[in-house]
C-alpha cells in the first residue's frame, strides 16, 4: 500500500501500514517516533538528497472500541514542514482494527512513512485521532538532511530480509521496506521472540574511494554491557557507496531491551551505527498464538467484505471453481475462501499464507493507484491497468503521453527482465478510464486498429523509446 505525495521540489512522501503485534510494545509501549536515514548524492549538475524512513509505533490502548466487544479505528495524520514552518507535504487515513486486537495485552500498530529531501531541517508532526471518542495524541520529531556525505546511512534493523527473486516479488507486503535488491520486514525497532529470534541489519557505506571494509557487529544491553560480538567479515564497497547486510539468529537472549552495534572500518574509513531492538519473553508468544487463532481469515469478516475478498480472485480461479461461491450461506462463503486460499498456500502449516498476503497486497495498490472515476467508476483492480498490475507486478519502464496526435493520453508499459511484455494503455474517453489497446502478451487481446488509434506521431515516438 503506497501512495506519493509531492510538497515543494525538495520533498517527497511516501506511507505504508505495518500489521499490528502484540510483541511490538513489549519493551516499549509508548507513542513514539524513529527516523533512519540516507545519503543520495543525486546526478552531476543536480544538489544531494537525503531519503528518510519514519516509523511511528502507535500502542492500541489509545483506540477505543466503537462498539461494546466491537473493533475501533484510528485516523494516521501526516505534517513535514520546513525550518521557516512551511508546510511542504501532509497525508491522512483511516486505520480500522479487528476487535482481537484491541483485547491483546500490549498490542501496537506500526505506521511507516518515508521521504527524500534536500539539505535542511524538518519537523515531523504525528497525530493519531481515536474514532471513538476523538481523543488526539500528537508527537513532533525534527529531522536533518545531510548536507554532504557521511561516512554511511543510519542503521536498520529487520526482523527478516530477503533478495528480489524477480518482477513479481517487487510487490512489497505489509511490513515491508525495498532496498536496492532487499526487502526487510521492520518496524523500525523489532522486538524478537524466543522463538523468532532471527535479526537482521542495513547499513549503506559511503567512503571516499573504492575499498574493502571490515565489517563486526556487536549486541549490548540497555547499560552498555556486550552480550555478542561477530568477528569483523569483509565487505568490498564501490567509489559510488554500498551497503553490508546480515541476519543473525539471536536465540537464548533474555528477555529486555538491547543495541545492535554495527562498524565498518578500512584504509582511512572508520564508522560505527547502532541501533535498538528488544526481546520479548514467552507471554508474548501465548497472546500472539490468541490473536492468530481468533483471527484466522477469514474469520469475523462481514458478508460484504467477504464478497470483496471474492471478486477480485477471477484472475486466480480454475473453471471448476467458477459458479460456486455466489450460492452459498454466510458461513458457506467463508469456508470457500478458506479452501480457495489453502490450495494455494505456499508454507502449509503456517500461520501466514504469504500468496493470499501478496495477492491481497496488490489488489489495494492497484485500487489506489488505478481508480477510475466519473460514471462509469470502477475499483482499481478491475481497470485494464490494475489487472496488468496485479497479474505482472510494477512494470519496469513506463512511457507516457498526455495528450497524443489523435487526442488522446496513452501509458506504454514495458517489463523487461523475467519476461519481455509491453502494454499499450489509451485514454478513449479522455475522462480517466484507460483501455488496453495493444500488447504481445498471448494471453491478453489487442484492440484492433490500435495502430490507428495512436497514429505516426505516437508510434514513432514509441518505437524510439526501444
């Protein structure tokens, strides 16, 4: 779920949800603020940048339940203003939570934002509305951009990291932040488990020239006291920067609030980063067991909710299972989509179905980025782009026109790396509502006499863009 928001040239944002856990506010149950940032140096000719990762952990107990025994919501607000106190950018949603999370003992939601800005000082205004009672919590955190390069970024820490495995797996799940070829599922402050004690860390180096650094991690207590320490392991980092990353299994740790130390060190290149995490005890496995097993989807979903889980898995079904969901009870419904899912779960077993996850995760980017409106609206997903996007994930180039020689808008979209596919997308009513006119993909039909739609200006202009 990401959508851009554009304030002034200097500024950009970006904002995601985390899902909430009970073993967030462990060690720390405060409404609170993080930033981890990073140098871009940006193109010759151009000034530099610095990207930054807000995390913001918002502990449920400020949500009151709109209802007795019912779920509640929270409205998420966003204000990045600059050191002369103008506003450069601002966001607001609406976050719902399922009642099982409001009964969890020391429950959190995380809410991550990010953006890039130009040397300079900005403040950070959070504030979280309860729906309920329309109590308002607000929190302010000010945030440098680098004026010249550091040494490296500030560190991330992850609870899990993955490689890029292709264009589909560029779909970031709930959780997820994409760094170069790594996915890392954070919060920003991770609280382990003891039986989900693996922890990870993202650190981007910047030295002067190209060099081989040596790379050691340590974990300290809250008072300073090392309780690990990894031999430094080289890492070879190019002119233009780099990045040194590891997961490591910290099983047995005892349960409180920890440091992660990472340092990088080379010929005339020395610098350390850390960061917090924590270890939760057994309590918090036992109320995560709770909340899955009360949660289960589709458990406790409404029949309209359910029929929206439904329409969109047109694009998954087998023909025998076509015709069949639309005849059933309320309970009837629910039992389909479980089986529908099952049969398709990757890791059996699991509590997580992480195809259902992925799937779900782009139909909401498809309806934020693909609405169309006006009389004929109709939900992102269902638009000719937003079934190209759920079915092929983020196209890697896209070429656009506003206004081509026949009037009217069109998109090119080209995915070239696992599979060379274009789309040609046309704004015909020139309301919004774009159709698929062309594409060399067997599976999808072209409209006839596209060619003629676009014109020769058009198509010179495309076949240049190759």
């Amino acid at each position: 779920m990401k959508q851009s928001w554009h304030g002034a040239a200097a500024l950009a944002v970006l904002v995601t949800v985390s899902a909430a856990s009970p073993a967030e506010a462990q060690n720390d149950s405060s409404f609170t603020l993080q930033a981890v940032r990073y140098y871009r140096a940006g193109q010759p000719g151009q000034g530099s940048q610095t990207a930054v990762d807000v995390f913001c952990r918002v502990p449920l107990p400020l949500v009151t339940p709109l209802e007795a025994g019912g779920g509640g919501a929270f409205r998420f607000s966003v204000v990045v203003r600059d050191t002369g106190g103008l506003q450069l950018a601002s966001f607001s949603r609406l976050e719902p939570l399922r009642a099982e999370l409001l009964r969890a003992r020391g429950a959190s939601t995380v809410e991550q934002f990010a953006f890039a800005a130009r040397p300079g000082r900005y403040t950070i205004e959070v504030s979280v509305t309860d729906s309920a009672t329309g109590r308002l919590e607000r929190r302010q955190m000010v945030v440098d951009a680098f004026d010249q390069s550091p040494q490296a970024s500030d560190l991330l820490l992850a609870s899990d990291i993955r490689a890029v495995s292709g264009t589909a797996d560029t779909i970031l799940r709930m959780g997820e932040v994409k760094k170069g070829p790594l996915v890392l599922t954070t919060t920003g402050r991770p609280v382990l488990t003891p039986v989900e004690a693996k922890l990870g860390y993202y650190l981007e180096l910047y030295p002067g020239r190209a060099e081989t650094t040596a790379v050691s991690v340590r974990v300290l207590t809250d008072s300073g006291k090392q309780v690990v320490a990894v031999p430094p392991a080289p890492v070879s980092v190019g002119a233009g920067g780099g990045f040194a990353y590891a997961v490591l299994d910290l099983a047995g740790l005892p349960p409180g609030r920890y440091r992660m130390e990472v340092a990088a060190a080379g010929p005339g290149f020395q610098v350390s980063r850390n960061a917090p995490f924590g270890m939760a005890g057994l309590e918090t496995i036992q109320v995560e067991a709770a909340m899955a097993a009360a949660g289960e989807w589709p458990a406790g979903l409404t029949e309209a909710q359910l029929d929206s889980a439904y329409s969109p898995l047109d694009y998954l079904m087998t023909q025998d299972e076509r015709g069949v969901y639309s005849t059933l009870s309320l309970e009837g419904k629910r039992t389909w989509l479980k089986q529908f899912w099952a049969k398709r779960d990757p890791t059996p077993g699991t509590a997580r179905n992480e195809q259902r996850e992925q799937f779900y995760e782009a139909i909401a980017q498809a309806n934020k980025k693909f609405y169309e409106g006006g009389a004929s609206a109709r939900p992102g997903w269902s638009t000719d782009r937003g079934r190209i996007f759920i079915k092929q994930g983020p196209p890697d180039e896209v070429y656009s026109r506003k206004v081509s020689a026949s009037g009217n808008p069109y998109e090119v979209w080209r995915y070239t790396r696992s599979r060379l596919y274009t789309y040609i997308f046309m704004d015909l009513t020139r309301f919004g509502n774009w159709t698929l006119i062309y594409t060399n993909d067997k599976t999808e039909v072209s409209r006839p006499g596209w060619d003629t739609l676009l014109g020769a200006d058009a198509l010179h202009d495309i076949v240049q863009q190759d």
